[in-house]
C-alpha cells in the first residue's frame, strides 16, 4: 500500500490531497486568511456566562463568539487561571510547573457560574473551527500535539493509544514515558510511537516544552483576544499525524513550502527525507497525477462505482443521508440476496471513502440494499468498519437495522468540503451534473468489450452524456478510435436516466 500526498500552492490557498494506491482519499484546503485552526491557543475573555447552558461565550476575535462549555474547562480550570494570571503579570517567570501549586479539580457536575466571570481572562484552545452560522468551539484543557506524544499541561496522567494492542508494548512506553515527564504535565502516547526508542520520545517532548515556553513569553501584557499559540502548518500537521512507512513520495509544486516540509521530514524521519520531491512540471500538479478528474468523479451528488452500482448523496440541515443503488450492472450472481451483499461491500468502501475526502460530520444515514440473512448484514458490517478503521475522525456505527438502514456518528472538527461539480446544461437552462463522471466507467467497460473482439459497437445513453462523447476536439469518441481502432456509434436515448448506458453489438443486441 503507498500513500502519496500532493501539495498544490496559490496565491488565496494551499491544497492538500492524500493518494492511496494512486486513489484520492483525502482532500484538505487550507485559506491564507484561515485565522482558526484546530489546535490554535487564544489568551481570551470571558463575554458571557450562560447558567441555563452550563457555559459561557468568549471573545476569541471572531464574528461570533467562542462556545466555551463547562465540561470542556477540564478538572484543572482553577490551576490553569491561576497560572494564567501570573504569567500575564509577570508574577511568575518560571513557566515549568514543578513549583507551581495546583489548586483542587473542579466538580464534574458542578455549575460554571462557581469558576467563571464575565470579563475574566482565560486560555482557550480551538477543537471544532467556525461551521456555518457558528463560532469555533473551544475548550480551557489545553493540549500539544508531537510527532510521537502528546503533551498535557496541568496534569500528571499517562495515557497510552489504544492502537497499540500488546500488554508488552504498552508498558514499555509507559516506562519509557514515566522517566521522562517533567513534573505538572501529563502525556498521551500516540499510535505511531509503538517500537520507538526513549531518544525519540524524549526529542519530541523537548520540542513540545519549547512550544510551551514559547507561549507563555507571549501571555505577558497580552492583549485580549491574542492567538498565543497556532497550530503547525496543515502540511505539517498533516505529515506529522499521518506519516508512517507506507508513504512512498511527497509532491509539492512551492519551492518555499518544498523547503518547509524537507526540513520537517529531516527531523521526524530522516532517512525518508528524499520522498519529497519538487514539482516542477508546466502540468498542473493536481492534473499531473489525475486528481482534477477524482475530484470531479468524487464530490458530485451522484457517485459512480465498480459494476454500474452508485451512490446518491444528499445533505440535510439535521444529516446525511446516502442511497446505494445496483444501477445497471449485469447480474452475474445466483440470486438476489448474493447481488445486494457484492453491491454492498463496494459501496461501503467507498461510503469510508466519501466521509474522509468531504470530511462529512454529525449523523451520516446510509439506506443499504435490503438483505434477508443476518449473516450477510454481520458481513456488510464488519466490512464497514474495517474500511473506516483508517478514519483519524472519531465515529461509531451500528448494525445494519433489518430495512438495511446504518447509523454513522462521526466527529466534524472542520467545515465539510464541498467543491462544486454542476456544469452549465449545454441543451437548455440550469445546471447538470459534469458528465466526466461517467467517463471513467464507459472506458472501463469499452475496454472489456474490445477483449470479446466485437467488431461494430454501439452505445445508447442519456442524451447530455452522448453530447458529451462526440462534442469537443478530440472528443471523448475520438480518443477511442485512435487508442483502440475501433468507431463507437452514438446514440442518444431520450428515456435514459442520467447514469444509464448499454453498449451494442452489430446486430443491436446488449452486450453489456
């Protein structure tokens, strides 16, 4: 399995996109003007406490007000807005907390009134961005994040990924990690850190302290509201919590952000310093290794798969809901239930697929095709979660209910990416969906058809998709004849719903 990842530069914005297998899986955008990021530290004031909601609102610079809610300040609220006050006063100037004072941990179910105060300074960090008509929500239980650890101030925890399966490996890391913590500050061990070595964990703390210290230099006479801490950069963030062994190559068309990542990759993996390569190419970058043309596969309402099965996508204000339909594939199984369980486990894999690339949240909906045996939806199921056990994004699904219906809960930290794939209807008014979706899957199957040596072959299909392959220089019909030899008549079909097509023989006769 190689994992690529694709990094195009522009003046507005820097995009990101993962290739797994060459096959785009994710897609990230990061905006010049993006002032809120996962992982960013305010120093802040409080706007407003809201018993009713056991919150408070706080002015973190944006339109809308943060969302601050009580059991987001974390046990040591106390300890934190002590220390904080210090800082920002200069009272204290060792910023370790191996003689600072904790105070008691607040009460799980206790009210915010007892702790917070309208106008009170407090540090904030950004965990859900801006969505919508909301602002970011933000919690007072600070964290940072490394390579192999994570860091947590105001706590003397060590936690240990549950990732890493064996007893053995745990308390090693464990070990290693007890030697190692400065006193007043917990630590999470992540996935990636299993089989490394007291060196590396102990490099990727120093840096984390120094991001500590860093931070606390800048509380001093704030201003409020002032971002005291930003995330790494998202190529950075990304590299840091997804890298492993399986990514063969980093592509980035910007020699600076080139440079950037290189001296990033020299300090994590240094022995894997030289996969990341500068593009330099007239060719597009995202045109180069066909992610212009997944995108347009990917992101529509409709979405093709394997076999002629596809997949409709629908947005609601409460959910999501997906239907997967057999389309028009020829039917090779002995029966009905054996048809539904294949077109199944294709369409989840690509429903895992989909909830990465648009980074969909909240309630996902999808309507299965119905199976009678329990068996088969057990099997539909553990496929599911197999495919999404990747998913960096906390989820949770449930089994398939008996109408084939499965319920997907997944955590949305960022705005859903949505990127529009509506072309202007060249036979009338209004938009229609790009017709490049279906090309993919009409090449594939022409491809077979030309194995089965006929000789004179026709398509019939919708008539916006035959337009399509007979419009343009060369046209999509053309490319045929010069790659294959072979001259496919077209003929446009009135009755067609959009994704339907039959290819013909000579005699006018379905050949698939």
């Amino acid at each position: 399995m190689d994992k690529e990842l694709i990094i195009r530069s522009n003046s507005a914005a820097i995009d990101f996109a993962l290739l797994k297998d060459g096959k785009l899986i994710e897609l990230h955008k990061e905006d010049e003007d993006n002032n809120f990021s996962v992982g960013d530290i305010f120093i802040a004031k409080i706007r407003k406490v809201v018993p009713g909601l056991n919150a408070a609102f706080v002015n973190v610079g944006y339109e809308k007000d943060g969302f601050l809610h009580y059991h987001d300040l974390g046990p040591k609220i106390a300890s934190l807005i002590k220390f904080t006050k210090r800082v920002s006063t200069g009272k204290a100037k060792d910023f370790s907390l191996k003689n600072f004072k904790f105070e008691e941990d607040i009460s799980k179910d206790g009210s915010v009134n007892d702790v917070l105060k309208s106008n009170q300074s407090i540090l904030v960090q950004v965990v859900k961005e801006p969505i919508s008509t909301k602002g970011p929500r933000i919690s007072s239980e600070l964290s940072f994040a490394g390579r192999y650890i994570v860091l947590v101030p105001f706590s003397n925890r060590i936690s240990i990924s549950q990732k890493i399966e064996e007893k053995e490996e745990k308390d090693r890391l464990k070990r290693l990690v007890k030697s190692i913590r400065p006193k007043g500050f917990g630590i999470i061990v992540r996935t990636v850190a299993e089989g490394k070595k007291v060196a590396d964990l102990d490099k990727d703390l120093q840096n984390l302290m120094n991001r500590w210290t860093s931070m606390c230099k800048k509380l001093y006479k704030a201003s409020h509201p002032t971002k005291v801490m930003g995330e790494l950069s998202r190529a950075n963030s990304i590299i840091r919590d997804m890298f492993n062994d399986s990514f063969s190559a980093i592509h980035v068309d910007d020699e600076t952000l080139y440079t950037q990542i290189t001296d990033y990759i020299g300090e994590i993996a240094p022995q894997k310093e030289s996969i990341v390569k500068h593009y330099q190419s007239k060719v597009p970058i995202f045109e180069k290794f066909g992610i212009e043309r997944q995108i347009k596969t990917a992101f529509g309402k409709t979405v093709s798969m394997s076999k002629g099965a596809y997949l409709v996508i629908e947005h609601t204000e409460a959910m999501h809901v997906i239907d997967v339909n057999s389309g028009n594939r020829s039917n090779k199984e002995k029966s009905q239930e054996n048809t539904a369980l294949e077109v199944n486990l294709i369409s989840a894999s690509e429903v895992a697929r989909q909830l990465r690339l648009r980074d969909m949240g909240g309630i996902i909906v999808v309507d299965f095709i119905d199976m009678n045996h329990a068996d088969n939806r057990k099997k539909l199921y553990d496929h599911l979660r197999n495919e999404m056990s990747d998913d960096r994004a906390k989820h949770k699904i449930l089994p398939p209910t008996k109408f084939g219906l499965v319920q997907i809960t997944r955590q949305r930290v960022r705005p859903e990416m949505n990127i529009k794939t509506r072309e202007v209807n060249p036979n009338g008014q209004g938009e229609i969906e790009a017709p490049i979706v279906l090309v993919d899957k009409i090449n594939t199957d022409l491809l077979k058809i030309i194995k089965k040596d006929h000789k004179k072959i026709s398509i019939t299909a919708h008539p916006f998709v035959a337009a399509f392959l007979t419009k343009g220089i060369p046209s999509p019909r053309s490319k045929w004849f010069f790659d294959h030899k072979r001259w496919v008549k077209v003929l446009p079909r009135d009755a067609y719903t959009y994704l339907e097509y039959h290819f013909h023989d000579k005699d006018g006769n379905v050949i698939l």
